[in-house]
C-alpha cells in the first residue's frame, strides 16, 4: 500500500472517530453520526460564484468536507469565513486548511465573531448547521439575520435531513427551493437554498 494512501486513510479515520465521540458527548451541536460527504458538499458549493474575489461565509465545517468542497469550486481560503462551535474540531481545520478564517463561535451570534463584515459582504452563505435540533423560530430568527450578511438576491444554502425545509415558507420574505437529495451521504440529505425576495 501506498505510503501516502495509507496516511490519508489513517488520517480520514481518526477524524470520523473524533467526529463519531463528539456526536455522541454533544449531539445537539454537532447533529450527525458521520461529517458531510463529498458529495452533498460539492453540491453545496456549486451554486457560489468564485469571481470577483467572492467571500463566502461558512457556518458549521465540522472536519472541513465542505470547506474544501468551497476551495475546490475556485474560493480563495483567505476569502472564506468559517465559524465552527466545537471548539475540538479547529486546530485540525486550521492545519488542514491554512489561510481559511475559522473562527470557534455561535454561528447564532455572528456579530460577535466578525463584527466589521456584516452588510452584505458575502457571496453566499453555506451552512452545515444541524437546524432541526433547534426550535423553528430560532431557525427563521437565524436565516433572517444571515440575509444580512450575504449580497441581496444570493444564496444561503442549508442541508437537512428531513424531507421537508428545515426553515418553513415565508412568501414575500424570500424564497425557499430545493436541489437534490443526496443519497450518497449518512444519512441522505437534502439541500435548500434560501433566497430574500427582492422587491
């Protein structure tokens, strides 16, 4: 076996491990068994446009599956803003992924983190959050906030578990569609993208 090969297939088990233990000490916060495949992070990362210097806000990165996913799709790591509660999960994205801006935090409390980016800086908005362990006002309370971040008209893109928008309807406010459903990821996911309805 490959030297190299092997010290990835090392390193991809030891993270879904630490993945796995803080799923189990803290599964409200974290919200899967496993991370995020590649799959359902490329997809997520398909509708960001890398032009003009984009910045894209990422909330929840876990292990990172999505934030590479960003990089990959033409992002540039010092243009993506990464805001991840388990402060456990850091050090190795930091190592992983040199120059992404991860920042340990409430994605729930943004302003705190990156109080000189809101007003509509960000190209999108990719969130890995586990929405449906929070109450549903908390959820809309939080979408209607990220319209602030994000360029009027773009993108906050969510993945769920559930067959229905983790963020119910609000016509007149914005938009609600869905992508996909990804069947290869554990469990299947879909993906919603939220748009604010321009007037």
């Amino acid at each position: 076996m490959d030297a190299r090969f092997a010290k990835n297939v090392a390193r991809h088990i030891h993270e879904d491990m630490n993945f796995v233990k803080t799923w189990v000490a803290r599964p409200k916060t974290t919200g899967a068994v496993l991370p995020t495949s590649r799959y359902t992070a490329k997809r997520m990362a398909s509708v960001i446009d890398p032009s003009n210097g984009a910045k894209v806000l990422e909330l929840g990165p876990g292990t990172g599956s999505i934030t590479k996913a960003i990089i990959e799709r033409g992002v540039k790591p010092e243009n993506i803003y990464s805001v991840e509660f388990n402060a456990s999960f850091v050090p190795s994205l930091r190592q992983k992924y040199p120059g992404v801006n991860f920042l340990q935090g409430d994605a729930f409390a943004l302003r705190n983190h990156l109080p000189d980016m809101a007003g509509n800086n960000f190209e999108a908005v990719i969130s890995g959050l586990p929405l449906l362990n929070f109450p549903v006002q908390k959820r809309v309370k939080l979408l209607l906030s990220l319209f602030g971040w994000v360029k009027r008209g773009n993108p906050v893109v969510q993945f769920s578990y559930g067959a229905m928008s983790p963020i119910p309807k609000r016509p007149g406010s914005y938009q609600v569609n869905s992508l996909e459903w990804i069947v290869r990821n554990v469990p299947p996911a879909r993906i919603w993208t939220y748009r604010q309805t321009i007037r």
